[in-house]
C-alpha cells in the first residue's frame, strides 16, 4: 500500500495517534500502513483517516483510530501470537491485529459485515485473517487456545468460553460493564487459572449479544 494517495493522509492520523500516548512502534506502523479508507463505507472515505469513530452501517460503528491502538498496545503483542477477536465489524480493528500478531480469528454475528469485512481485508493484502459468522461469546474452540483475545462489543461480564479458550498466562481485553457505559478493562490469566483485573480507560461500545452477552 506504500505510495497510494492516501499515504499522506496516513502519516498524519500516525502523529494524531502517537499524540494520544501510543508509543508501541508495531501499532503505529500498522496504522501507517492500513488503508482505513477501504474499511469505511465508500461516501464517507473521504474522513477515514480523521481520529473519529464512523457509522459502517447494520446499526454499528467501527472507532476511533487511536481507541484501536490503545487497545492493541495494551496486549503487547510481539507478532508470533494466535488471537480472537469478537466483533469483526468493519474488520479495521482485526487488519491492525493482523499486522501485530501471526493469525488472527475473528467472529462477527452479523453476516453482510462479516462480507464486507472479507472485501476490505482481501482489497487490503491481509492474508493471516479466518473470519466464522456466529456468536462469538461461545469462542471459536476449533483454533483455541488463543494467546490474546479482543471483544469489540461492551461485555457484561467476560465471556466463560473466552477464558476456557485462553492459552495459559494469555490475556482478555473488553469494554466490561453495562449498555450505558464501560471501562475498557485487560484481564490477564495466570497459570493457575486466578484473573487479574486492569481497568485502562472509559469506553462507550455498541452491546454485546448473544449466549454470554446481552440479551438480543
Ligand atoms: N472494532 C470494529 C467495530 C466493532 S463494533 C471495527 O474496527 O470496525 C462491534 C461488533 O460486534 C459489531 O459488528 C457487532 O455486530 C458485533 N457483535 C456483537 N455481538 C457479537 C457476538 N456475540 N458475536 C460476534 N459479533 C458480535
């Protein structure tokens, strides 16, 4: 993607995200390097690369550029691990996962975003991505454990099937809380099954559904 027309744009949004305290040089590497304009709905490529979180249509948005890369730098991710991600959306979150890990899963409820995810990471050149239609609180047991997990969605409590699925001393980062607000919380499991609980930032998240969700 180096030299297309919106390169620029690209190495601004990097200063706007480092700004806000992201340091980890894998993440913002990553967002200098996904084409966020193939993520956002055509009418609206047009802001893709400002710091805003932006409608992706089926009543959900994808957000803030730097609330992605919060997010992932707190996994400090070294690029061999396997992770989840629930709540494909518009798969921007799970190119930027993709460039800072080896394989990423990622389920999403909602079958024409999972579709118009698959577009945008294929137009993108990400080839390390498996995306399942389905709810994803139960996990994706077939490719568990994962070293990291990522829920995209405000979480009543963590997912049981998230941290069954979980490879020893892995991590869990969810918006834990109710539909009015959350905090964006990293959950680190050690090996012998004890939770510690870190609360990073406010969030405000579109609501999980689903068996370990809200109700739908
Ligand atoms: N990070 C995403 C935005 C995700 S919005 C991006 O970069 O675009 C949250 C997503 O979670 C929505 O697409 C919603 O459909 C999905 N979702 C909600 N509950 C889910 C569940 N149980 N399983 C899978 N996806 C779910």
């Amino acid at each position: 993607m180096l030299g297309d027309s919106y390169a620029g744009y690209r190495a601004k949004l990097v200063e706007a995200v480092r700004a806000r305290g992201v340091q980890d040089l894998a993440v913002l590497h990553a967002i200098a390097d996904v084409p966020r304009h193939l993520f956002v709905p055509r009418a609206l490529a047009g802001q893709a690369y400002e710091d805003t979180s932006l409608p992706i249509g089926s009543g959900q948005t994808i957000s803030q550029p730097s609330t992605h890369a919060r997010a992932i730098e707190a996994l400090h991710l070294t690029g061999r691990e396997k992770v989840l991600e629930v709540g494909t959306g518009s798969g921007y979150q799970t190119a930027l996962l993709a460039r800072c890990a080896e394989q990423v899963f990622t389920v999403e409820r909602v079958a024409a975003l999972a579709e118009q995810a698959r577009a945008a990471l294929a137009a993108a050149g990400i080839t390390n991505v498996s995306i399942l239609v389905g709810d994803g609180t139960l996990g994706w047991r077939a490719y568990a454990p994962f070293d990291a997990i990522v829920v995209a969605a405000a979480s009543p409590a963590v997912p049981r099937p998230l941290l069954e699925q979980l490879a020893p001393g892995g991590r869990i980062l969810l918006p834990l809380g109710d539909r009015a607000g959350q905090r964006l919380t990293l959950v680190t499991v050690s090996a012998d099954g004890s939770c510690a609980y870190a609360a990073l930032a406010d969030a405000s998240f579109v609501p999980l559904r689903g068996t370990h969700g809200f109700d739908d």
